[in-house]
C-alpha cells in the first residue's frame, strides 16, 4: 500500500528545483517505497518563479510567505531550499508545525542554528534530513566499508579538497553568498562544509585542526535584479564580498588520523574538482567527484610500487542499482539527490533515520566554527566534541 506524502519546497532556487525533480524521480527509482511525495505547495519570494514552478512541477498551489507552508495541514514534509540565513527560522517553524524537514547544508550559519534546528526536530518527533549529497555517492560508500573493513590498513592521514571556479568570475553577482548576515560564512558553509562531512564520514570525529582563510576577490557588483545559483551581474554599484573565498585547514582526527582539508571557491581552471585521498598503512584509496562512480584503490602488502586499480562501483555498491544495471554506467548529481530523497521518506515511513541527519549538520557546523576561530587566532583549536 502505497500513501501520498504532500510536499512542499520552500526557496525555489537551483537546489530547490533539484529537490522537487528529486521528489518526482524517487518512486521510479526506489518503487518498495511506501510513500509516494505529491507536491502541494512552492513557497518563492522572486516575483512568478513559483507560479512557473508550479506550471512545470504540478504544485498544487503557491506562496510568497513561507509561514502559509507551515500552516497548511495538506503538507507533511518540507525542502528547506532558501538561503542559509533563512534555515534556523524555517526549520524551527516546520519542525514545531508537525513537518517533517529535508533541508539543505550548511543548515544556518553557525552551528548554533544547526543545533537550533537539531533540537526543534528532536522536540517534535520528527525526520530531518540534510543535504550532505556527496556522502551518498555510492563510490563514497565503498571507500567508507574499505576503510571500515581494514583494507587499507590503519588510516594514517587523508586530503579532502573541494575547488571550484563558481565565484571566480570577476563579474559574479554580489548575492546572499557574500554577505555575513545571510549568507554567513563563505567557502567554509558553501564547500568546506560537504568536506568536513566526508572526512568525518570516512574517518570518524576530528578533534582538533589549524585553519587559514583568504579572500581573492573582495568586491563584486550589487544583481540589480532576481539572481538563482551563481548569477552574473555588471554595471550594478559594488560592495565588498564579506566572507572567505579560500580556506585551508590541518585537521586531526580522533582516530590519531592526520588530515588536510582545502576549499576555495575562485580556482579558475578547477570545475568542481572535489575529492579526497585516504591513506593507510597497507593501503590507499582516491575520489574524484568527476568521476563519480569510480574509486583508485591499491590494497595488497606490496608497501612500496604497489600499483593502483580503478574500480569502478555497481550494483551493490550503496544504492548504484537503483539507477544502473552494471558498473561504469554513469549516474550523476543528481542521482545523489534521488538518493538523499529515498532516504528521506524510508525515515518518515519507518520513524527512524536513514542518510545524513541534524546531527550530522551540527558535527560539520561545529569542525567550521572552529575553523573560522582558528583562522581569526592564527592558532591550533580543539573542536568542541559531540554534546
Ligand atoms: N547540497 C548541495 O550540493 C548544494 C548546492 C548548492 C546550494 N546548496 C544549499 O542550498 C541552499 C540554496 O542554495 P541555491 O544555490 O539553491 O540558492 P539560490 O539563490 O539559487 O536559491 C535560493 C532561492 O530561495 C529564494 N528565497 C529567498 N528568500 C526567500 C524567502 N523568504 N521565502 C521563499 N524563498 C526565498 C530565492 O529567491 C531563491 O530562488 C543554500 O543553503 C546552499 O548552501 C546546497
């Protein structure tokens, strides 16, 4: 037996169209699920963005104030797709109307609105997923059971590096992004905060890391009109960009693992080069985000000139064979947002967590307050374990 789900998306921006195709794709791909999402409402302050949205995803209805979600009894589950200076009050208000919350990294901009958050969707006994998508890449799950298993040995030290150049055009829109109050941090909530996620995915707990930060780039031109994702703007008056184009970070793990993680959002030449390289005793194992659904792997007791295999994932290997019938048939983004949105509604239908949660959102948001802390003392700084 198969329930409808009334959904809504609120923020119908880049994310917020990825959510709703995510919602429309998942029973195609995941059909033991047991409830069938149906979009009820899109909630979008642009001017006619929602009413487009609703034309072309079959809303039911629309909004420009975001409460209306909150009180509308035909919702039972909510992307929280909007600006991250918007994700406390929002998921606080969805979590206390009884709604079930799907909402996006880095969750607020410190990780006092992630707790915030976290606490809010405890206190109502409700779901809360969030959008760590790289962590479902099925290659990420392999590296996490190799690593789990041993087969690289004992994990001695990783990098995980997030570049790209979605910022590094000279004419990149002065939007949300940039400014403290509604963006928050820059790189660091924006990329760094996938790669504080993964690291802490595939090695366990960092307790303590040296930060340094930069910004490039520090004035760019006012969008004399609506922007979505990266936008363009010229001829608008400039301001200065507010947050960090660039971090670079030790890192040390609880594990007594070593680590060094690196983000910047103006690396031209870099198109989403995201990755990491996990190093063990016996063992490494590589990830490129290009080339999701492949791993480099060498394993053996070679030690010294032992080679590297690619292994490219299948079925069997995370949830690759929902959406391919044999390795090396290529998914995509987002595939990993179909996924993030199976496991989202298997935990609203069974009551328990499935995929990245709040607490996930707080681990992350904290290992960044104590980068951006780090950077401002120019010193090593412990981050504050698990409450
Ligand atoms: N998981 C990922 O890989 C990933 C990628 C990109 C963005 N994100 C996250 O998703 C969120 C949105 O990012 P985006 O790139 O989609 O941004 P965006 O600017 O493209 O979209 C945001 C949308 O929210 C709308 N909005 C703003 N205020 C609103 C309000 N009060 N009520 C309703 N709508 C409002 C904007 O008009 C816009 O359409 C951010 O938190 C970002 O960090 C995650």
């Amino acid at each position: 037996m198969v329930d409808a789900l009334g959904v809504a998306v609120v923020g119908f921006g880049w994310m917020g169209r990825v959510h709703t195709q995510a919602y429309a794709r998942v029973v195609h791909h995941f059909p033991g699920l047991p409830l069938r999402p149906e979009p009820v409402v899109v909630a979008e302050e642009v001017p006619g963005r929602a009413e487009e949205a609703a034309a072309q995803y079959g809303f039911a209805s629309t909004t420009r104030d975001w409460r209306d979600v909150a009180a509308d009894p035909r919702v039972r589950a909510v992307s929280i797709t909007a600006p991250n200076f918007l994700h406390r009050e929002i998921g606080v208000a969805m979590a206390e109307a009884g709604k079930h919350i799907w909402i996006e990294k880095p969750v607020g901009l410190t990780a006092e609105d992630a707790r915030a958050v976290a606490d809010a969707v405890a206190k109502a006994g409700v779901q809360g997923a969030v959008g760590f998508n790289y962590r479902n890449a099925p290659a990420v799950e392999a590296a996490r059971d190799l690593i789990a298993s041993g087969g690289i040995g004992r994990v001695t030290h990783a990098r995980v590096r997030l570049f790209s150049d979605y910022a590094a055009h000279p004419e990149g829109a002065l939007t949300w992004r940039y400014e403290r109050e509604r963006g928050g941090s820059g790189v660091l909530g924006d990329l760094a905060s996938h790669g504080a996620d993964l690291a802490r995915f595939l090695l366990g707990d960092i307790t303590s890391l040296s930060a340094d930060t930069a910004v490039f780039l520090p004035e760019r031109a006012r969008p004399t009109g609506a922007t979505a994702g990266h936008s363009r703007a010229s001829g608008g008056e400039m301001g200065a960009v507010e947050n960090e184009d660039y971090v670079n970070c030790l890192l040390r793990f609880a594990s007594g693992a070593r680590g060094v993680l690196e983000a910047c959002r103006v690396s031209v030449g870099e198109q989403n080069n995201y990755g990491f390289e996990v190093h063990g005793t016996e063992g490494a194992v590589f990830w490129d985000f290009r080339r999701m659904n492949e791993l480099g792997v060498s394993r053996g007791t070679g030690y010294q000139d032992q080679p590297v295999s690619t292994v490219y994932v299948g079925p069997g290997d995370g949830e690759f064979g929902a959406f391919q019938p044999g390795a090396a048939n290529a998914m995509g983004y987002d595939d990993l947002k179909v996924i993030e949105a199976y496991r989202f509604l298997r935990s609203v239908a069974e009551g328990v967590p499935y995929g990245a949660t709040l607490a996930d959102a707080v681990r992350s948001a904290t290992v960044l307050d104590a980068m951006a802390r780090s950077a401002e003392e120019r010193a090593w700084v412990t981050v504050d374990a698990p409450a």
